[in-house]
C-alpha cells in the first residue's frame, strides 16, 4: 500500500504556505498532460485545493473522491489500469476543475545520478542519426530541472513531453535508450522521468532522516554542518576575492596579459554536492507517483570514499523505496573503465567503488549493468550510452517482464586454492569465453604477502584456472582489480565479467568518511 501523502501532509510540520479559502485544484508538476500513469498498480494522485474541500478524479470512467485536508493537501489513488490511451482526466472541487489531457498508461521508469546520468543524446555515439529516428509518440518524457532544497519540497519544475526529434537531444542518453529498447520489445506506452545533477555524490540524493540514521555518516553531516555555519564569512571573503580578481582581470585586458584565474566560490546552503540538498528538490517532489523502477548512473563523486559507499547506497536505495512506500526495481550501471592504463596489478579506488556496487546486490530487486568494457580512458563520459541503456534493458527484461533473456555477466562465484593454482568459479558463466579467443586477461594473484602479480589463465567450462610463476602459494585472487583493467572475459550471451577480488584486505578507501 502506498503512503498516504495527504495525510503526512497535513499532520507534518511542512514548508508550504496555507492556502486561502478558496482555491482551484493545484497539481504537482509530474502530474501533467502527455504523463504515463503505471499500468497494472493503482494510481496515485494527489495536490492542493480549498482545505476541507471535496475533490472528485476521474477518468476511464472511474471516479474517486477524497476531503483535501486543512491545509488544502489531497490524495486519492485510481484503480488498475490497463495500458493503452490517450486518455482524459479530470479532478474537480467546489471552486472548478482541472482537465489533464493526453494520458497513456503503460510503464514509468526514473533515472537519476551524476554526469552520465546526465548525459545527453546529442553527445553519444551516432547522434545525428539517434535524434532522426526519436519519433516516438507513446514514449514521454519528464525532466526535473535541477534545483537544491534544504527541506523536501512538494512539487519540482518540469514538464512531460512527446519523445520527438526536437524533445530529445537535451534528454538523459542512458534513460531514453534503456527506455526505447523496453518500448520496442513490450509495444506498451513508456513514461521516463529523468532527475540527475553532474558531479553530485549519493548523499546528496539521500533524506536527512536516513542520513542521520546511520552514525557513520556522522563525519560528513558534521563537517557539513560547519561549512553551512562558516558559509556567511566565506561569502564575503569570496566577494572580496572577487572584486580584486575583477580589477586585476580589467588590468591585465588593458595590458594585453593573460587573465588571471578567477576564485572558486566556496560551499555553502545551495551547494549540490550538500548531503539531502537534492532528494529534497528533485526526488521528494515525485513521490509517490507510480513507477515501476529506476535507474542510477553515479558513483565517480563517491569513489574516494568507496568502503563508505557500502553502507550509503544501500541506504539511498531503502530511503527511495520508503518515501514510495514500494520497494520497486532499482537497477545501476557499474563504474566504467577510465584512466591511463597501468602495466602492474595495484590498489584502486575505482574498484573499490565497483566493489561496493556489487555487494550492493544484497537487496532484493537489483541489478548491475557491467561496462567494464566500454569506457574510454581519457573521457570519463563515454559516448557508447546506447549498450549502457540495452544492458539495463536487459535486466529488467529478465526480472520485471519475464523474458528469456541473458541479463548479467559472469559473477564471481567462489575460488579455491591449492597446488599452486587457483580456481575461480563464475555464475552466470554458460558459454564462458573471452572477447578476443585469446586466454583471459586482467587476473592477478597473491600469496600471504599480499602483493599481486599477473596470473596466466585458462577456462575450464564454467571456471577459469590460474597459474603464476611468482606466487608458489596463493591465497587471494582478483580480477579487473584497477581504474581500467585490460579484461576480456564474457559469457555466451555477450556480457563482460565484473571485476572482482576474493580477499577483503583492507583498500585504500577504507575508513575515508
């Protein structure tokens, strides 16, 4: 069942202004025409209009009512629907009525995250002709224009539109792609609803309550807490910067120099970076709209604090699962490969990273797209977002559609010791191969000492078998262990294996909080 929002609404301390006594229905931004309502769930609707105020919606000749509450909140919630459109609705209180015209119901898919969330059709591969070919009209699109809060807010800025050629260059890569692929294969309506800011760690996405939750968040909410009560004396310094950067700056022009550096603005209350900032303006506003997942593309903000992230993105995920009230799919992208290549087995921040997005697994009703194997080194937004959004397709088309599909790589199964070799066993291994025919890459092993050395391997069926002349006894086996290993092992269905390591010595991001 999901949260009756009207309800908390009313009964919590909220920053909303009354409304007078008499009001016209007000709705939420998501709420809109061209919106996809998820099909097969009931539907929830909800806004503001006269307080104690009878609100009728209607639509495919279903009717439910509802009493807005004193503060002028209401939420009701439509029975099942099946997909199909377009349809009207229409919520009506004693001071008028609201129409919302070009309704599908089909299914509702958010993505969020950082940068390559973010990233943007016309910036991938083959946009020219990705954007030609975006005539869509049952797929829609909803983008929350990005804004910070410092409480959750009721309602965001955007819109629902018609996926178009014109719609679609500004629109996430990942989602639209992940979204077109389910589109093709189910033939339903698909709403998209996109809400990321680049460069923005998990904790920003994350409630206040489920961060102050968990002490080991402590350290960043407390050194948080002293940028925002530094910030006044931080302002007028940086304005002070500024004006004397200006002068310079206008000096330099007149005497034909280069233009000195300009100042960084400091931290402060509108940051996106600060803890909650932008679950309160860009994740608290859509719920609890009816969705069947979301996506997430982040964790290149987070990987300097990787062991920490073991504990936040699982945390992240439950917070959105309760503000729905609906513990819906949630699917991510595991770190690409990025960086210069390093010829020797080493430590890793990146992997340690990864590594916390697997183990995230652990919850029910995830799922990691592997890209290991399409990065690019000096570009740490690859343009290749078309397989990032068919992997993700992929999961979803096993785990919420039914279809008979390989959707995950090789994953790290066990590995056993012995005879101076090792044995890695894999799941998800039919057909275990590599990309190339050649022997597998990018496995390192170690003995007691703890220091790696590449491996020599071969695939035995489902498992792969490691030798290496400098390690007479080994107890620890990794693969992909770098920012961008050089890995070549796949299963029958075309998939690359996720990095992995069998020990838990302590990384390099251990205790950065």
């Amino acid at each position: 069942m999901r949260v009756d929002l009207r309800r908390l609404l009313c009964v919590a301390v909220v920053a909303a202004i009354a409304l007078p006594a008499s009001a016209v229905v007000t709705l939420p931004k998501i709420i809109g025409d061209h919106m996809v309502l998820q099909r097969g769930e009931g539907a929830p609707v909800w806004g503001k209009a006269s307080p104690g105020g009878a609100v009728t919606v209607s639509m495919c000749g279903k009717t439910v009512s509802t009493a807005a509450c004193v503060k002028g909140y209401w939420q009701v919630e439509l029975p099942k629907m099946k997909p199909g459109g377009p349809y009207e609705m229409t919520i009506t209180d004693k001071d008028g009525s609201v129409t919302v015209k070009d309704i599908l119901v089909g299914e509702v898919w958010m993505g969020s995250g950082q940068s390559n969330m973010q990233w943007a059709v016309k910036d991938t591969n083959n946009a020219e002709a990705e954007i030609a070919a975006a005539n869509y009209p049952k797929i829609r699109l909803f983008y929350v224009e990005r804004q910070v809060a410092a409480t959750p807010q009721w309602d965001c800025n955007g819109t629902w539109q018609v996926c178009t050629p014109g719609n679609i260059p500004m629109f996430s890569a990942a989602l639209y792609y992940f979204g077109r692929d389910l589109h093709k294969e189910l033939g339903v309506p698909m709403g998209l609803i996109h809400t990321s800011w680049g460069g923005t760690p998990a904790e920003s996405w994350t409630s206040a309550d489920a961060m102050a939750a968990n002490p080991e968040f402590k350290p960043m909410l407390d050194r948080w807490a002293d940028i925002i009560a530094q910030w006044p004396a931080a302002k007028r310094s940086y304005d002070d910067a500024v004006k004397q950067w200006e002068a310079e700056a206008a000096l330099a022009k007149s005497e034909n120099k280069p233009e000195p550096k300009k100042p960084g603005a400091p931290q402060g209350p509108d940051s996106p970076g600060r803890p909650s900032s932008l679950y309160n303006a860009m994740i608290a506003p859509l719920a609890p709209y009816g969705v069947r997942g979301a996506i997430w593309y982040q964790g290149e903000s987070n990987a300097g604090r990787a062991y920490q992230y073991r504990a936040l993105f699982p945390a992240m995920i439950n917070d959105w699962r309760r503000a729905w009230d609906d513990d819906f799919a949630f699917y991510w992208v595991q770190l690409a490969n990025f960086t210069k290549r390093l010829d020797e087995p080493g430590d890793s921040d990146w992997a340690e990273l990864r590594e916390a997005q697997t183990m995230t697994l652990s919850l029910p009703d995830t799922g990691q797209a592997v890209i290991i194997d399409i990065g690019e080194a000096e570009n740490i937004h690859p343009k290749n977002k078309q397989d990032v959004g068919k992997r993700l397709a992929l999961i979803a088309l096993a785990k919420d559609y039914g279809r008979n599909v390989v959707w995950s790589g090789p994953m790290f199964k066990s590995a056993k010791f012995g005879g101076g070799k090792s044995v890695v066993s894999f799941k998800h291994a039919t057909g275990l191969k590599t990309s190339d025919g050649k022997a597998p890459r990018g496995f390192s092993v170690a003995g007691a000492d703890k220091k790696f050395y590449w491996a020599d391997a071969a695939i035995e069926g489902k498992k792969v078998v490691l030798k290496c002349k400098d390690v007479a006894e080994p107890v620890a086996v990794r693969y992909g262990w770098a920012n961008n290993p050089d890995v070549n092992l796949y299963n029958g269905g075309g998939l690359p294996a996720s990095p992995f390591r069998s020990d838990d010595w302590p990384g390099i991001t251990f205790g950065k909080n």
